[in-house]
C-alpha cells in the first residue's frame, strides 16, 4: 500500500523532453536502437527525512534488452 502527499515544496521545473533525454543518454554513450521510451516515476529515499519519492523519470528500452531510467528533472541516470 502506498500513502501519496502532497509535499510543501513544488517543483517549477518542466520536465526534460524526449530528444533531451536521447541527447543524454548518447553523451553518456548508450549506443543502439531505441525500442521504447516511456514517462514512469522513479523511487528515491530521502534520507534526510526518512521518506520515500516517486520521482518523474523516463525509462528507455532498447533493442538488446537492456534499460535505462533517466530522471526528467535533472538527466541524471539511475
């Protein structure tokens, strides 16, 4: 069972786009065809707080089977 809250703070950040995601993914030198890539959320503990966040994120799935989940915030990997 999971318990959703509203948190104190808001994010104003838009989300990163799709291309911006890809973009990063090849900096980072993730090679190979793209089959899927698909909004989903992301879990991250707080430590500080002792909580648990679903973060948007993107997962990209590709043609050998392997994935990535990359924050849509941030970019950052997973």
């Amino acid at each position: 069972s999971y318990l959703f809250l509203a948190t104190g703070e808001s994010e104003l950040e838009p989300l990163l786009t799709r291309a911006n995601i890809l973009l990063s993914e090849q900096r980072r030198g993730a090679h190979g065809k793209v089959v899927s890539l698909t909004l989903c959320y992301a879990p991250y503990e707080d430590e500080a707080e002792g909580t648990l966040l679903l973060l948007p994120a993107y997962r990209v799935e590709y043609a050998d089977g392997s994935a990535s989940v990359v924050n849509a915030l941030t970019g950052e990997k997973y």
